[in-house]
C-alpha cells in the first residue's frame, strides 16, 4: 500500500509573487489565445488618456510574435516604492494587486479607470517570456526588462533632451499557457478602433509589421463609428444620440451614484441586415453586457412605452415585449462608473449594482423627450417594433404544454407561468420549500416559473440516463424543463420541448447552498450539455449582506443596499462613510439563506431582471475535454485522492465559510 502523504504545516503552500498566475491562468485570463494579455496593456494606455493624459497610443503587432503598445501618458511611476524598496514600476509589474487605481475618495490619481483589481498588467507579465517596459518622464528615459515575470534587467535611467513622457509595454506572450499562440487580429483590430470613437479627439493607431498602418480618429465619436458600421444601410428613424454626467450637485439626490459617472450612447434601428451591439464600462469592452446594458434597455423600452400610451400607438391584441424592440436595434455604449464591479478578471461582464439605476435615469427621460419631439421618427420605431411582434407570434412560439417523452405529467411541486412564450419564460430551481414560498411570492407569475428542491440532489457524475430519471429529484427537473436526458456524444438531441429560455439555479450563498448548486452543474453538464451549450442555463447570484441605513435629513430617506459579498459590503460602507451618514448607525445582517428574505426582497436583488445578478453558465466544446475531467476530479467519488491533492494546491483560493 502507498504512503500516505503526511497532512501537516509543510503541506500548506503559499505562493509568492506571480506564481498563482502561472499555477492558474485560467483564473486571470483567457487560456484560448493572449488577447486579454495584450487588451491589459492597451487598457492602462487608454486609462492614461481617460485621465486626459496623452492623445495618441499606439499598438504595434511584430514579425516576433511579440506586442508593443506605446502611450503619451503620464509615465508609470519609476521612483522607489516607500514600502516594497523597489522601482514603482517594478512592483506594478511584478506584484499582483499593486496599481493606482484602488482609490475610491475621488482624490486618487484616477477618477474613474477601467483598472480595479491591480492584477492586470502583472498578470500579462507572468504569462510572457519576456516583457519590456520603457517610460519617459522627467525629461529622462527608464528602462526595465523582465523574463518569465521576473526582474532580468534591472531598471536603467539616462537624460533625454525631448520633453517627452509616456510608456511603452511590449510583450512576448508565452505559448505554453494559451490553447493557441495567435491573438486574432481581427479581434484586436476592432478593439483598439472601438477605443478611438469611444474617446473623440483621441488617436489609435494599429500597426501590423508588413502590412500598411491604421489609424483612427473620430472627433464625432459614436455618430462617425455608425456611419462605418452600417456601410449605408438606412435607419428606420435618425439615429438617437446623447450622454449625460452626473455632477456634485446632481448625485445628492442619489446615495450611490458618485459624480462624474453617467454615459454617452448611440442607437438606431434597421428594418433589414445584421444588427450590432457594443457596450463599454470605462472603455472597457463588456461582451456579456451586465447591469448598466440591461439598464440602458430598460430604459429604452420604457420610454417607448410611455410614448406608446400616450399617443395610443399601442396595437389591440398585441403585447410588446422589449424584445420586439432590440430585434432591429444597433447600438453602442459606453458607461463611466467610479465603483465597478466585474465577474472575473477579464471584465466582460459588469455586475455593479447601481449601474442598472444609473443608466436608466441617463436614458429613459432623454429618449421620452426625443420621442415627443420627433413624433414621426417615434411612430416608425413602434412600427418596427408591432411588426417582430407579429413575427414573434406568428413563428409559434406560443406552445402548449408538452410533456416529456417517456414521463406523464408535470411534477405537482412546479409552480408554473402563465406565459407561453419560450424566449421569455423562466425556471427557477429553488433550495427548499421555505425559499420556494418567498419565491412564489415575489415572482412575475407571467415569465417566471418555480420548482422547489428537496435536500441535495444525486451526484450523477458517474451515473447513466436510466438511473438519473429513477431519481424523482432529477425526473421532475427534466421534465420541467421539457429536456430528456443526454449526452454530448448525442448529436440527435431534440430541444423542440423546451418550455423555458432560462433555467435558473438558485440556492443560498452558503456551503450548503454551494453544494446543491456543484450537483446541479453536474447534472446539467453530464446529463443535458445541449442545454448549456445553446446558453439556456444560469445561476442566481443572491446578495449575502443587507445594510438598513436610516434616515438621516428630510431629504435622505432611510433606504436598504444590498452587497454580495464582503468586498461589496466593505465598498458600501466606504460609501457610506463619504456621504457622512454616522459611523454606527446603520445596521448589518447577513443572510442565513433565500428563505430568510421576503418576497419584496427577494424579488428586488435575485428576481427582478432589470436589478439582479445572473451568471450565465457557458460551454466551450473545444475545452470539453479539460472540462470533463475537471468534473471528475471535483465529483467522482472515485477521485477522493485526486480532490484532495487538488485541495492541497488550491487552498487559498477556496472560501470557507466557517
């Protein structure tokens, strides 16, 4: 028999500098290709130039295999750090969570950036064999070189006779941590043109080594970005257009707004051809949207709406949904937020909870107005808006309710809705009957349907169809969702009988909860791929702390936030603290679970579509290899050796709630 290994203080590993990185890249980058390695380089250039610093960066692409990207920025720091005794730059590119961008009092040397966590620029040094930072400031140039993350020259200064400043970053990213060693350039080409109408005025420039230079520069910003992209295709109605900022004197209205966020948009409708949508949060492309996207659409559809029923435009017999709307909408977006929060390092997606409310209150009164006043424009947009309604209806998407084959009825426990309508229709599988209750209650009994669990699930990682449908649990889901079980080798699944667009994993932010939610996930991803694949699963993201604040004048009301977790917690009292609501005064409590909440609650931060957090589960069939095994490490019960040592090597990015 093996030895057993010894589990004692030498088994605890605590990694230094950047060697989480390389331990784990697929926890600070994308492990496809280094896009996201040279996107974070380009990012703390256009970060400089947000500052209002510098009106040109440029992005070179070498014969080498390596990226250099140039600013006229302020310079990265270069003086010796008061605490490290290193180079500042040195410590920026080397230490994971050191930057300048944690400020969060409005007198940090950046307002507003689309750096947070001070692991960017760090982390596209550890996954690079080399790195070269040059800088120019105080009239002399600076010099450092880095291999595999680490120091290999140490940083050179000599005097310059040009009053230039600015940093240069150029990257060699190392093969061996990406599926593929090729930054697809296409891609990165439409990111950096995507800075340069985002910020008028600012040039970017794209050099390919062999190819004719690129260059962008759009002094009318989104207006000239959709004369491009249309490529003269004709709007339905001119194209509606407009930012707005809030000021010190405009946020004292609004506890979590802080001045100088707000937005600038551009949007427009088309009867015919593609449709394009691009947000931005700090110039930081959101490709999975977030709160201030489904802000800005809500907002957007209000305003239709109420323009709608005030001029009687609306049709007999036909319910617009927002979706109507978007099927014909372009638009583009660019939100500005002091606070933000993404899900995960790569920022595609933006989970800042004040951002919904913010870009409503930017939006919806602006296009309310536009709409009066251009009364044709509005009529055609409503126009457009009835006819994919009509479309929508007349595809059938309103089905009956179908069973599973094989499975007679319905399980008794399914609280369902009223809707038909697939693309709108959500499930939600809720732990327990108790958050069950609170969940029938706060519902939008049109859209959204319930389905309580009992206890934890069976572990079906090892598991065949047979015995999951023998399992009542696991049956009553399947037949919910309308989905038989299969697997991904089956390439003649049928999703016809698929009653809900959303299926929806909610369960309490505790262990518990965790592990309810691990064996849901496996269920999908073992037994029902397809589902995943085509994007219909998500996971709820309830919030864990409550803040009751009170009254403090006439004008500021006591009111509630809520914070998903101890960083949102500690961000909400930073907040707090700076609107000078007394120390003390409010009142914490955490939530034991979802059926603690009331249905008010409940529905206000994991229900409502326009303030909650969703996570969209997604799946990369060309990783479906790693993933799978990924699955059995952590869920077979054959695996217990192989967990353990994987515990062992992951301990500190476990949370444990004790």
């Amino acid at each position: 028999m093996a030895k057993q290994p010894v589990y004692d203080a030498s088994a605890i590993q605590a990694l230094k500098g950047l060697e989480p990185v390389r331990r784990m890249p697929g926890m600070y980058t994308h492990t496809v290709h280094p896009l996201h390695v040279v996107q974070e380089a380009i990012d703390n250039a256009i970060d400089e130039a947000l500052a209002g610093f510098g009106k040109k960066i440029t992005i070179t692409v070498r014969k080498d295999g390596s990226f250099e990207v140039e600013d006229e920025g302020r310079g990265v720091p270069v003086d010796m750090h008061p605490v490290e005794k290193k180079p500042a730059v040195e410590v920026a590119f080397t230490m994971l969570h050191a930057g300048g961008k944690f400020s969060r009092s409005g007198d940090g040397v950046y307002h507003i950036s689309g750096g947070l966590h001070g692991v960017g620029v760090a982390v596209s040094n550890a996954l690079s064999t080399r790195c070269e930072v040059t800088v120019f400031r105080n009239n002399e140039k600076h010099f450092i070189v880095f291999e595999g993350g680490e120091v290999r020259q140490k940083l050179k200064s000599e005097r310059i006779k040009e009053r230039k400043t600015g940093t240069g970053v150029r990257l060699w990213p190392d093969p061996k941590y990406f599926d593929s060693p090729n930054v697809p350039l296409a891609e990165l080409e439409h990111l950096v043109r995507s800075k340069a109408y985002l910020l008028p005025g600012l040039t970017m420039v794209f050099n390919v080594e062999g190819k004719e230079s690129k260059s962008w520069r759009y002094e009318r910003g989104m207006e000239q970005y959709f004369e491009m992209m249309l490529a003269g295709r004709e709007l339905v109605a001119p194209l509606f257009t407009g930012q707005r900022s809030f000021d010190e004197k405009s946020v004292q209205n609004f506890s979590d707004i802080e001045p100088g966020e707000g937005a600038a948009w551009a949007i427009g409708w088309v009867a015919e051809g593609e449709v394009f949508a691009d947000s931005h949060v700090n110039l930081i492309p959101t490709r999975s949207g977030g709160t201030h996207e489904a802000g800005f659409r809500s907002g957007i559809f209000d305003a239709l709406a109420a323009f709608m029923d005030t001029r009687g435009l609306a049709p007999k017999g036909v319910k617009i949904i927002a979706e109507d709307l978007w099927q014909r909408a372009c638009f583009t977006l660019s939100a500005r937020i002091v606070r933000t929060q993404f899900h995960g390092q790569t920022k595609e997606k933006l989970t800042t909870r004040h951002a919904a409310k913010l870009l409503e209150l930017c939006v919806r009164d602006a296009f309310e107005l536009w709409l009066n006043e251009h009364p044709e424009d509005g009529a055609k947009i409503v126009e457009l808006a009835v006819e994919q309604a009509m479309t929508r209806l007349s595809k059938g998407k309103k089905v009956e309710r179908k069973k599973s084959s094989g499975i007679a009825t319905l399980p008794g426990k399914l609280v369902d809705c009223a809707s038909g309508d697939v693309s709108r229709n959500e499930l939600f599988l809720v732990e327990g009957d108790s958050a069950g209750g609170s969940a029938k209650e706060a519902r939008d009994k049109e859209t959204q349907a319930i389905l309580p669990l009992r206890g934890k699930v069976l572990n079906t990682m090892s598991k065949d169809s047979r015995t999951v449908l023998a399992n009542k649990e696991l049956q009553a889901i399947a037949t919910a969702i309308g989905v038989d079980p299969h697997s991904l080798e089956d390439s003649s699944v049928d999703l016809g009988g698929l009653r809900y667009g959303k299926v929806v994993v909610m369960t309490d932010a505790d262990v518990d909860g965790g592990h309810i939610q691990a064996l849901l996930l496996t269920f999908f991803f073992m037994h029902a791929p397809r589902l995943v694949e085509r994007g219909h699963l998500y996971v709820a993201m309830p919030p864990l702390y409550k803040v009751e604040v009170p009254s403090q004048q006439k004008s500021k009301p006591g009111r509630r936030l809520y914070c998903l977790d101890d960083d949102e917690l500690e961000d909400a009292l930073a907040a707090l603290k700076k609107e000078k609501v007394k120390e003390g005064s409010w009142e914490i409590s955490r939530f034991k679970g979802l059926g603690e909440m009331s249905p008010e609650q409940l529905w206000e931060t994991t229900m409502n579509p326009d303030t909650r957090r969703l996570v969209r589960m997604q799946l990369d069939l060309k990783q479906i290899k790693s993933i799978r095994e990924q699955f059995e490490l952590l869920m077979d019960a054959s695996e217990a050796e192989g967990r353990r040592n994987w515990m062992r090597e992951h301990w500190k990015t476990v949370e444990a709630d004790v």
